[in-house]
C-alpha cells in the first residue's frame, strides 16, 4: 500500500522519521518546532487554492560552485533578497509543487516527491543553477510536511500543497548565473483548484498569445514560464471561461497544454495526450494518470493532438498537482464550441478515482507512489 524507503540506492532518507514522538516535538538547525494538534480555525469544507501559510518554511543555501549542504526549519516569513538579486532582474529560478495526503486511517503520506526532485534537477541544468540531491529534496519536503502536519486536512477534505522554490539569490549586475542560490519550501493546505470545484471546466483555445516555443524552457519548470499566461488567462476568465488552452507556436494547429495542466482527450475509449517535445511540462499527475490507465486496459498514445480534433471528442480533461483530474465540458475556439460528455461512466471519473484511492492509502499501490511519513 505504501513505501518506507530506507536506503540512499532507493533515493529517499527517513533520517528525520524517527517515531511517532518525533512528530510531536523536533528541533533543527533553525528553529525548535512544536508541532502538537491546537485547533486550527479552518473551514475544511470550502478550502479553494488561496494561500494559507502553514506554520514553518525551509531553507537551504549555497554558493556559485558548490553544492547544497544542510538545511533548516524557520517560522513561516519574509525572506531578505538584494535588490540585485539574480531571481529578480534576469529571473532565475524553478518551482515545483508536491502534496502531502491524510489517508482513511489518518497515515500522512506524500505522492512521487522524487519525481519533483528530478525535475527540479533537469530544470536547474537547463537554468544553470544547482540543485539539491534527490535525498535532500525528499527529506526537506518530508520535513516541511511533518512540521506542519496539523495543517494537512481531513481525509476528503483536501491536501497540503508543498511549493520548493530553487532561485539565484545572489546579487548580479550583469546577465550570468547567480553568485548564491536559495532552496526553500513553504507549505498551504489546500482544496479544489478550479473555483467551479469539481464541475467541468469551460477552455478557451488561445491562438493570439504562446505560452512557450521550441527551443525555449517550457518543458521545464521555471518561474518565467508562467507570468505571460496571465494576459491570456485573465481575458479568457473576463468573458466566463475556466482557463486556456494553448497552441504550438509555429502552426497553431496543435494542442499542447492548459495554463497550468496538461492535457487529454478521450474517443472511442482510447486515451490521447500530447506527446512531450520540448514546449510543455510533462507533469507528473500526467505520467502518473498514463500509467493507471494502460493498467486499467485503456490504449494511451501520446501523440500530436491536433486543434480539429476537438470536433470529434468524447471527453476531454486535464492533469496536475493543483488540478489533479479535472473534466472538461466545453471548449471554444473561434467563436466554435464544442461540447462533451460530462455524465454517466466517464473515463476522467474512474482514472481520477484510482488516483486519489491510491493516495488515500485505499486502492493497492502497485507502483509504490506513496512515501509515508508519520
């Protein structure tokens, strides 16, 4: 049902889960932290994605050159950055976005970490920076989880987004790598991502604006990847529409991803997603979602989707962190909506089921996703 890794060759490190105890009362570095269950005043019933910060946030510097060493645990605050810090004039910098789950019977656990820290691994060579070990990443995001845990929700009720931020913090005044670099990790509980909470979306395809093109960082997860959606999505959202779809910026005739998703759709029962080339995310509640559906019986071809094809669909939904598996019911593309199915035996309900049955700890983890923490 879950994994407890314990060795350096499986990647993660449980140094820091030592007893239940441990998750009452720990000091690091940092700060001593005091973790016992006060009554948080939180209406887990209509928790959105709006920022909520957990108590604690964590940190890890080094410089041009170096690698990360030993991080630590602070109260949840401000950072001190230079205004000639790398991040803030050239943009240097990742994010990734990771979820701690309470499963039916109360266990903690996390989803794939390592899969978030071999992506902020690739991301940081294409960006020049460098990055924490697959073992520190997963032992930091473990840590922030349980110094927080009072924060995750109830089971059903929602998760506790866990953000890591990799940034050249270190002052610059010409265009090069930064001199310092900062890992840190703050933590938000969270529900649906959509404001229609489980309803089904309405996209608009964008053909003015590009979220990225070949050659650029759009496979990656960097910071600047996601301000020049916002001109996009706020017009689109203006005139009533959930979110974005974006096109290939050379021909304007393939799907490649939402604003903050990836993207699929659904004929005849067979699964269709873009196939990753360079100028989107390959998420991991994608990768995660492919899997579980080839598991399930379902054909899955990751290809080139084209825009025409929205004509013929039967269902169309999106992946993510944030999103999870979120159906979509229309889609508008010049002036042309097309509509899909959103009731009855739904393929997006049955993968989005196994999905989050698997991180509630109630559906066999075949694949050993679940790292458990407490």
């Amino acid at each position: 049902m879950f994994q407890r890794i314990t060795t350096l060759r499986q990647i993660f490190s449980s140094k820091f889960i030592q007893s239940q105890g441990a998750r009452s009362s720990y000091h690091t570095s940092g700060a001593a932290v005091s973790s016992k269950d006060e009554n948080l005043s939180v209406d887990w019933d209509n928790l959105g994605f709006n920022l909520m910060p957990a108590d604690y946030m964590y940190m890890m510097k080094c410089t041009e050159g170096e690698s990360f060493t030993q991080g630590h645990l602070d109260r949840y605050g401000s950072i001190e950055l230079s205004p000639a810090a790398c991040v803030l004039n050239y943009g240097q910098g990742l994010f990734e976005g990771t979820k701690a789950f309470r499963g039916e019977n109360g266990r903690l656990f996390l989803f794939r970490p390592e899969q978030n820290a071999v992506r902020m691994q690739i991301g940081a060579d294409r960006m020049c920076m460098p990055a924490p070990s697959t073992e520190q990443f997963v032992d930091a995001v473990k840590e922030i989880a349980l110094a927080n845990h009072r924060w995750i929700p109830p089971t059903r009720k929602g998760s506790l987004y866990i953000r890591p931020l990799l940034i050249g913090s270190g002052p610059i005044l010409g265009v090069a790598p930064a001199p310092e670099y900062t890992f840190l990790i703050y933590a938000s509980p969270v529900g649906n991502y959509f404001k229609e909470g489980m309803a089904p979306l309405s996209l608009y395809v964008e053909d003015e604006y590009h979220r990225a093109s070949p050659g650029g960082a759009g496979c990656v997860k960097a910071i600047t990847n996601y301000s020049p959606v916002l001109k996009a999505q706020a017009r689109a959202k203006s005139i009533g529409f959930s979110d974005v779809l974006y096109l290939d910026s050379s021909s304007k005739t393939i799907i490649e991803e939402a604003s903050s998703s990836n993207f699929f759709i659904v004929k005849d029962n067979v699964i269709s997603t873009p196939a990753p080339n360079g100028t989107f995310l390959e998420g991991i509640t994608r990768k995660s979602i492919i899997e579980i559906a080839r598991d399930l019986g379902y054909q899955v071809d990751e290809r080139s989707v084209r825009v025409d094809e929205l004509d013929h669909a039967d269902e169309v939904f999106c992946t993510g962190t944030a999103a999870g598996v979120a159906a979509v019911g229309s889609i508008t593309f010049r002036g042309k909506r097309f509509d899909y199915k959103v009731d009855g035996r739904l393929v997006s309900q049955r993968l989005y089921s196994t999905l989050v049955g698997i991180q509630r700890g109630v559906v066999q983890d075949k694949w050993k996703w679940l790292v458990r923490i407490d």
